[in-house]
C-alpha cells in the first residue's frame, strides 16, 4: 500500500513539474511577444522630447503610458496623449502668453505590430502630430479594443470604414485637428463618405467626430446612430452638416444624454423628435441657421441642463419660453436670435441656473420689479446659483431692480446697449464676488467690488466724472475699458491706484491736458489706449520705461507736444508691435532707436510735424505690416532699404517733401496692399516693375508729385487693385488700351478689400485714403472698401477716350480731367452701372453726348465742361439731374438745361405735333370702321344659328314695315283730302 502511494506521489510530481514549466514558458512567450510589439511601435515613431525614454528595459509595464493586466502581463492600455496638448493653435498650459512652450508631439507612423497586442482595450494617441498620414486600417483588426481616441492628431482622408468591426467599442473618438473655410462651408483633412458601418458599433457610448467632414453623408447620420441603442454622447461639432434634422422613423436614442451638432450649416426648425429623449442632459445646436420658434416643451425636459443656441435665427416669446418648469436647468444660452418680449418673474425660480445669456435679441419692457424663487429655492435669495447674466443689446427699458442686488454669487453682468434708465442700485457695490462688470453708468460704490478683475463700459454714451473713489477697493482690477465715452477722470496728481492693470482703454474720455502721472504705478500694462484723452502736455521721459510687456500703445489724436525720445526705447519696450501717435504736435526727426523696436507690426506717426529723412535703421524692424508716416515735413529720399521690411502690406508716405526717383529695391515689397506716395516731390517715370511686383496692390496713389514719362502697360497686371490715383503729374501719351485688365476694377458689385482688415495686429489700424471727387476733397476709412476709382486728371494724356474702360463695371468714380484726350464718348458708358463722379472736363472731347448716359442711374456728379461736344443735350433720365455747369463750355451744345435752344426746336414740336394729330386721327377713323362692321356682322351671324330666331325675326320686320307703309298711306290721304 505504501508503494502505491508512492508511486502515485512521483506520478503527480512529475506531472505538476511539467505543467509548471510549460506555463512559465507559455507566459514569458507571451511577454516577449508583447514587448517586442511595443518596441516596434515606438520604432516608428519620432519622439524630438523624449517622451519614451522609459521604454527600456524588460518590464515594460512599467514604462510611461502602458497598462498591464495583473498577473498576466498582458498589455491592456496604451495612453501617449500629449500632456501639453495644443487646441486651435493655442497651447495649453502656457509658461507665459508667448514663452516657451513644450509641445511634446510624437509624430512618425503607427506601426501594425500592435495589433499583436490582443488584449489592448485602451488606446489614447490624441493630441499628437500624425500629419498627413491617414488612419491606420489594421485599427479596424483590434476587436477587444473598448476605448479608441485618436482625436487631433493630423490624420487625413477617409476615416477607415472597417473600425465598424469593434463591435466592443465603447468610446470612439476621431476628431479633426484641422478645419478651415472654403466657398461652402467648412472643410476638414478627415472626411465620411458612408456611415453605414457605424451600425456594427452597438457597444458604443460615447462617439466624437467634430471638425470632421460628413457633408456626403446627408441626413443619413441621423437614421445609423438611432440604431445604437448604448449612446450616451453624441458631438458633431463643426461636421458641414446641412439641411433638415429629420425624425427618426423610430426614435431609439433611450440614453442619450449630451448631443452636440453646433456649427454646421442646419437651415431647419428645431427638430421637435428630442422632445421626446427624456435622458437629455445637454444640448448644444449653436452656430447654425435654425429657425421658427423655439419648443415650449424643452422647459419641461426632466433632465435637461444645458441648453445652447446661440447664433441661430430662433424666434419666440421669452415671457413664455420661461414661464416653463425648467426643473434642473444651469446653463441657458439664447443669444443672438429673435426673441422678443419681457422677462417674467418666473425666471427666479431657475434654482439651479449658473449662466443665463439672452443677449442680442428683441428683447422689451422692464425687467420684473420682484422675481419668485425664495421659497421655490429654499434660500432667502432668488437665483441662488446665478454666476454669470447677460441681457446686454437689447431694449430693455426701466429702472434695475433691486433684486439684481441680491444676487450674491453673480461673477460677471451685462446689461450695456439697452434703454435702461435711472440710477444704479447703490447697493451693487455689496457684490462680493463680482469679477466681471459691464454696464451703462457707473456708481461711487462700485468701488466695493473687491474681486472685480474686469470693468467694461466701452462704446455707450456716459458722462460724468469718474473719482479716487470708483477704484479705492478695486486691488484685483486687471481690465479697464471705459473708451469711447466722454468722463472726465478727476484724481489727484499723486494718486496711486490699489490696481495694476494690464489692459488700459480710455480713448476719447477727458484726462488731460497734463500726461496721468499715476500711470507710472501701472508696471504690468500690456494694452494702453489714450487716444482723444485731451493731453496737451509732452510725453514724460519716465513713460517709457513703463513697463517691458506694453505690446500695444496708442496716443493719437491728441495735442501731444515734444519730441520723440532718442535713447534705446527698444531696451524699455522690447514687445512692443503696435505704436501710433498721430494727430498730434510732435516735433523733430524720427530717432534712430526706432530700429530696435523690432517687434513692431505697426507705427503710425502720421499728422505731425516731423522733419528729416526717414531713418534707415526702420528696416530693423523685420515684422512691420503697416508704416504711415503721411502728412510730415520728411524730407530726402526714400530709404532703398524699406526692402528688407518684407512683411509689409501698407506703406503711406503722403504729404510729405521727399524727392528723388522712386528706389528699385521697393520692387521686392511683394506682400503690399497699399502704397500711398502722394503730395511729394517724387520725380522720374512711373517704373513698370510695378504693375509686377505687388500681385496683391489694392491701392497705389501717387498723386500730386512729378513723374513724367509715359504710363507702363504693365500696369494692367495690378488684378487686386481698386484705386488708381496718377493725377496733377506730368504724364503724357495714350492711356493704355490694356487698363480693361484691372480685374478687381471689372466686378459689378466689387468685392470687400478684406486684405486690410484682416484680424491680426494691425486690426488697431484704421485705413484711411483722400480722394477728390465730385469736386470736394472726402476721406474713406471704414467705408474704404467701397471705393473702385480711376483718377489720371491733370497730366499731359492725350489719344481718344479708351473706350476699354467701359468693360470696367465696377469703377464708382472716374476722372480723366484736364488732359488732351480727343474722340468721342462711346455708347458703352451706359454699362457702368456703378459710376456715381464722372470728370471728362477740359479735354478735346467732341461729337454728341451719348443719350445711353441717361441709364447711369448711379451718376450723381457730371463735368462734361470745356470740350467740344455738340448737337443737344440727352436731357432726360439721370441726365436730367444735372445743371448748365455741367456742360459749360462747349460752344455747340444746346438745350436744356443751357439757355441756348437748338434751332429745331420749334420745327420739332409742330412735326411731334402733326405727328400726334394724325395719329389720333387714325384711330377715330379706325374706330368707326370696326363699330359699323361689328353692329352688321354680329346681328348676322346670330340670326343664322338659328333658323327659328330668323323667321320671327323678319315676320317682326314686315309687321313694323307694313305698320310703317300704312301710317304713310293714311297720313297721304288725310292730307289729300284736306287739299280739296
């Protein structure tokens, strides 16, 4: 018996030996499998920061980014997400607003060995810079896969149909990094054609694909993601979606709870089918084209808690849309649509509400005196939740309330650009937590908000004098934005404010006339704007040592006295990229520290009364998009060395005394927009290179100088351009038959020149061009982009009218004054529709006025004067509008509005006369002609349908003939026998 147990007992030794060491080996295959898949990843990958540098070495569970399943080994997770992700363009977090940033990208291939990872159910490469690859296919091969985010990580072209094949996906997101604008819409690097495939995801939770293009699957999204009956959240943000939001056939979305389709283009009514999603927690349809009224019956979703559509055409009545339950509403967003009516006191039962926005709609009345909510809330305030209230551009009228007082967590009010009136409530001051203020007036206590970081008062109408007092509590106040107003700032020369700001505006408010000395506290301004402030005084020498992260600085339109510094300002300013002190008094020459300021991308020292030459050290300053030193006494050359300002789009040096040719090295400014070179004493021909050199030119004046020579054909390549201003030179010969090129000039309804308003730095600047027309002398800024004009008057041009001017149907204004042009004006006038000036005086002009000019409905001034034209005025139509003046001086004119008759005038108007007789006479005739045969053939005819009708008709005839006949006879006879 013992043997046996024995025996028994190797038996099983053996046996449990074997089994142990085939399980070891089998793991630690499975181990080097899994290592050696991982190793070939990160192989193709490009990793410039090191993220990986852990991967090394055998326990690879260990290394960043990789999770494995206790005991086994195996890898389950892989997250390499970029922990500095960079979303539009903006890098988070920043080590300052233009510091250093650590992008930590990986970039590279995704190489297929993870696909022998056969138990990864978690995969995170978001945020990394995969570009211009496309989604791998094999991603579609990884079936345990439960989570796969590969959002914003540079992916093109079609999304890979096969990930349909996870059928265990819970959270999908594919999300572009990449959107831009195109003709129709928006466009993405990652696109959809079909979406079918997504039905096979029934596990899926959560799926993500904003900025992605789905303008091919049409209204078929919606009918795919009603079959998965698992989905939680849904976002389509920015998608070219379009069209209708159609129901479902059945509505299947049982736990949905966050649906997003903001920014595409849905030109539709709110799709009533979500009424009837209990489970929504949030929606978000901004940014899209929406219409009809908004669903009453979204108050009464018993989840809902965000909902947001700003920026659509929506219309209803807010009085109503809140007097709705709204039971555990936070955020409500109505912005920028069409409701109207007035606020009810419903809204302070909102318990919950966090942010309310019903800014820029119709929205009237008063606001409630007394709203509900005390007891509702079960708090002894109403709208105990309220942080943020927006009800600014509106037509609110009235006095506030005091309930606005109340409001004890409230961070941020808007309430500007409405109708209100009366007093604030003095009692706003107690508003502890107060960060963000943007109102229509200003009380003494809001001095109290001791947490204010931002105070906005910009582009009302206020008045008053602001104190010490409206900022003595004021310490966390980094925002002051009090522009465009007329206060008057009364505080004492030594103040010293509690605050340190960083964005100063107070354009057109009364500061002056002495320089604020207490600006010299503020050490971290970014942003100051003393524009219209009434200073009189000089810059003090302290001001430019202010502060090295002042990046924008305007002193214009001020009395501003003195000279511009000499010493290095760009050791003091080194950020600084927008400077402008015009319309001021400055004096002297422009120093020659200028050129260490080489972040500039604006100076504009225009309208003052610097003298000298421009220094040639501006060329440091690389990043220049706008120079404007108009209206100067500048004198000399112009630097050859502007070439080097390769960034330049607008240069004006107008009305200034500088001389010589115009330098060559001008030719390599390739990105101008607009080159002003006016009222000097520019001499030389006008260079062909440039109608070559500046592709994008949209305005070139050089009035008023001395260029002579010939206009270069060239010019004709200028296809951007919209003004062209050559007068009072000394130009001579044709103008060029090839001017009918200037393409920009031939658009029937121009285009915008949104070249010179892009949104960059510059947007501070405001262009500015004077053009003499209709006789008076206008200045265009905001209005610059409607002026298309041609101005060659005052040369020594001669040759007949260029007729190919005609095909330019955009031109608003031309003037080809006092020149020696000849010929005669052709018909084809008529076809600028556009013209309103029109200046052909003091030329050699003749023939007869085209009477296709009275189709110039536009025209609105005329100088025809001082020509030869002849035989009488086309005085009808637009011609019609205007006075003798506008056809003085051609001896061979005649009639209206001139006092001079054609000699056929009478002649014509007894012709028109027997002409008009004759032709009434005609129709009398032809009158009587077609009565006589209607009352002979109508009787006719009818009598002859029916023979009956025709016998009684001429039996009735004989009775009255016979009657007739014997009336004669007796009346015969009776007189007869009188006779006797």
């Amino acid at each position: 018996m013992e043997r046996i147990l024995v025996f028994i007992l190797v038996i099983l030794y053996f046996i449990s030996t074997e089994v142990a060491c085939n399980g070891y080996t089998h793991i630690n295959n499975n181990v080097q499998s899994e290592q050696k898949a991982l190793i070939d990843f990160k192989s193709g990958l490009t990793d410039p920061n090191n993220r990986l540098s852990s991967w090394k070495g055998n326990n690879y569970c260990y290394w960043h980014g990789i999770g494995c399943e206790n005991g086994t080994g195996f890898v389950v997770s892989i997250n390499l997400r970029n922990p500095y992700p960079i979303e539009n363009d903006i890098p988070y977090p920043l080590e300052n607003e233009y510091g250093n940033q650590s992008y930590m990208n990986l970039s590279g291939v995704i190489c297929p060995s993870l696909i022998k990872l056969k138990y990864l159910k978690y995969l995170d490469l978001s945020f990394n810079s995969f570009k211009a690859i496309p989604i791998p296919q094999f991603f579609g091969s990884m079936k345990n896969l439960i989570y796969l985010n590969l959002s914003h990580c540079g992916f093109i072209g079609e999304i890979p149909s096969n990930l349909g094949n996870l059928s265990n996906l819970q959270y999908l997101d594919f999300s572009s990094k990449y959107t831009y604008h195109n003709d129709f819409g928006y466009s993405s690097d990652l696109f959809i054609k079909n979406i079918e495939w997504m039905t096979s995801l029934v596990s899926l939770k959560h799926l993500s694909a904003n900025n992605v293009n789905l303008s091919m699957v049409g209204s078929q999204w919606i009918e795919v993601l009603n079959k998965l009956p698992m989905l939680i959240e849904l976002h389509l943000d920015e998608c070219d979606l379009f069209g209708s939001i159609p129901s479902p056939s059945f509505v299947n979305f049982t736990s949905l709870s966050v649906i997003v389709i903001s920014s595409n283009r849905f030109n539709f009514i709110f799709p009533e089918w979500l009424l009837n999603v209990s489970s929504l927690v949030s929606i978000d349809m901004s940014w899209n084209i929406l219409h009809g009224r908004i669903p009453l019956g979204l108050g009464e979703l018993p989840n809902l808690q965000h909902l947001d559509l700003f920026g659509n055409y929506l219309e209803g009545d807010i009085s109503q849309l809140l007097r709705k339950s709204w039971k555990r509403i936070e955020f409500l967003h109505l912005s920028e649509n069409d409701l109207h009516g007035s606020i009810p006191s419903s809204i302070g039962n909102f318990c919950n509400l966090q942010y309310l926005d019903l800014s820029d709609n119709n929205l009237n009345g008063s606001l409630p005196d007394i709203i509900n909510g005390t007891e509702t809330c079960n708090s002894k305030s109403p709208l105990p939740n309220l942080r943020e209230l927006y009800l600014e551009y509106n037509q609110l009228m009235g006095k506030l309330p005091n309930w606005l007082s109340e409001l004890k967590h409230l961070e941020k009010l808007h309430l500007s650009h409405n109708q209100l009136q009366g007093s604030i409530p003095s009692s706003i001051g107690n508003f502890s937590n107060l960060q963000y203020l943007d109102l229509s007036s200003i009380p003494n206590l809001i001095g109290n908000l001791s947490n204010l970081y931002s105070l906005n008062l910009q582009n009302n109408q206020l008045s008053g004098t602001l104190t010490e007092q409206h900022f003595w509590k004021l310490s966390n106040l980094e925002s002051l934005y009090i522009d465009s107003n007329s206060f008057r700032f009364d505080v004492s020369s030594n103040w010293t404010p509690p605050f340190q700001l960083k964005y100063l505006s107070m354009g057109s408010c009364h500061i002056g006339p002495a320089f604020p000395a207490w600006i010299q506290s503020q050490k971290d301004l970014q942003y100051l704007d003393l524009s219209n402030a009434s200073i009189s005084s000089s810059i003090p020498n302290w001001f430019w040592n202010i502060s090295s992260n002042l990046r924008y600085l305007i002193l214009s339109h001020n009395k501003l006295q003195g000279q511009l510094p000499n010493s290095n300002i760009g050791e003091f300013l080194p950020n600084l990229y927008f400077l402008s002190f015009s319309d001021n008094g400055i004096i002297g020459t422009i120093p020659d520290s200028i050129g260490h300021l080489t972040s500039l991308q604006v100076i504009d020292f225009s309208s003052n009364n610097l003298i000298g030459s421009i220094p040639s050290t501006i060329n440091n300053c690389s990043s220049l998009n706008v120079l404007d030193l108009g209206n100067n006494n500048l004198s000399g050359m112009i630097p050859k060395s502007l070439d080097q300002l390769q960034l330049l789009k607008s240069l004006h040096l107008n009305h200034n005394k500088l001389s010589g040719e115009l330098p060559s090295s001008l030719r390599n400014l390739i990105g101008l927009d607009i080159l002003d070179l006016s009222y000097n004493n520019l001499s030389g021909q006008i260079p062909a290179w440039i109608g070559t050199a500046f592709p994008n030119l949209v305005i070139l004046n050089l009035r008023s100088n001395m260029f002579s020579g010939r206009l270069p054909s060239l010019l004709s390549n200028l296809s951007s351009l919209h003004v062209l201003d050559l007068a009072q030179n000394n130009l001579m010969g044709e103008i060029p038959v090839t001017l009918v090129e200037l393409n920009a000039m031939a658009q029937d309804h121009n285009m915008s020149i949104s070249s010179l308003y892009d949104n960059r730095s510059t947007s501070g600047y405001e262009e500015r061009l004077i053009v003499i027309t209709k006789g008076l002398i206008l200045e265009y800024s905001r209005t610059l982009s409607l002026v298309v004009s041609i101005d060659l008057s005052d040369n020594n041009l001669s040759g007949e009218f260029p007729e190919g001017i005609t095909k330019l149907f955009g031109l608003v204004f031309l003037n080809l004054s006092m020149n020696h042009i000849i010929g005669r004006i052709p018909e084809s006038i008529s076809k600028l529709r556009q013209l309103s000036s029109l200046d052909l005086s003091s030329n050699k002009l003749f023939g007869f006025i085209p009477s296709s000019m009275s189709l110039l409905s536009s025209l609105g001034y005329l100088n025809l004067s001082n020509n030869n034209f002849s035989d009488k005025i086309p005085f009808i139509g637009q011609m019609s509008t205007f006075t003798e003046s506008a056809f003085a001086g051609n001896p061979n004119l005649c009639g209206a509005p001139l006092v001079i008759k054609c000699h056929d005038e009478g002649t014509d108007k007894s012709v028109e006369d027997k002409i008009d007789s004759g032709f009434v006479d005609q129709w009398f005739y032809l009158s009587i002609g077609l009565g006589f045969a209607v009352g002979i053939l109508v009787p006719y005819f009818v009598l002859a349908m029916r023979r009956s009708w025709c016998d009684a008709y001429f039996d009735f005839v004989d009775k009255i003939v016979k009657w007739l006949l014997f009336r004669k006879i007796v009346t015969y006879a009776r007189n007869h026998a009188q006779r006797k």
